[in-house]
C-alpha cells in the first residue's frame, strides 16, 4: 500500500469516527432533536456533493434517490437516538 492511500483511510477514518463523537456531544449536551440532527447532516451533504449531481444522471438515477430519501433519514434517526443513551465509542462499532 502506497503512503498516499494509507494517509487517504486514516483521514476517512478519523472523520467517520469523529462524525460519532460530535453526533453523540450534539444529542446529549445541547438537546437536538434527532430528526433535525439528521436534516442538518443530510444538507451538508447535500452541499458537499451538489457540484456532482449536475453532470450527466443515469437513467434510473431516481430510484437510487427514493432509496436514499428512505434509507438515510430512517438510519440516521435511530442512530441519534441511540447515541441519546449509548457512550460513542460503543455505537460507532455497532
């Protein structure tokens, strides 16, 4: 394994790891509904990712967007109100 590509999985590493820890001090210290939670995350990544979505679509490119509207929220929602009672560190390895 190259340098390059050992650097590239730690980053994605430690932002996935991160992403428990700030989800888990957001929900039990602030008190945030963990739906908004999940709306917060789902525009950022929207905005993030928005100058990918104008090239040239599949041709089922919708479906793959129904799944996502159904998949995301609901994942995202029981994971943030299990994070309202579970420590970070034991939910990011569930």
């Amino acid at each position: 394994m190259k340098l390059r590509d050992f650097i590239i999985l730690m980053v994605c590493c430690l932002c996935w790891g991160s992403n428990f820890v700030v989800s888990s001090w957001v929900i039990g210290g602030h008190n945030i509904p963990p739906m908004f939670l999940a709306f917060v995350r789902a525009a950022i990544v929207l905005l993030v990712m928005a100058p990918f979505l104008f090239k040239k679509l599949p041709e089922h490119f919708w479906r793959l967007i129904l799944v996502c509207l159904f998949i995301g929220p609901l994942h995202l929602a029981f994971l943030y109100t299990g994070l309202i009672t579970a420590p970070a560190s034991s939910s990011s390895i569930v």
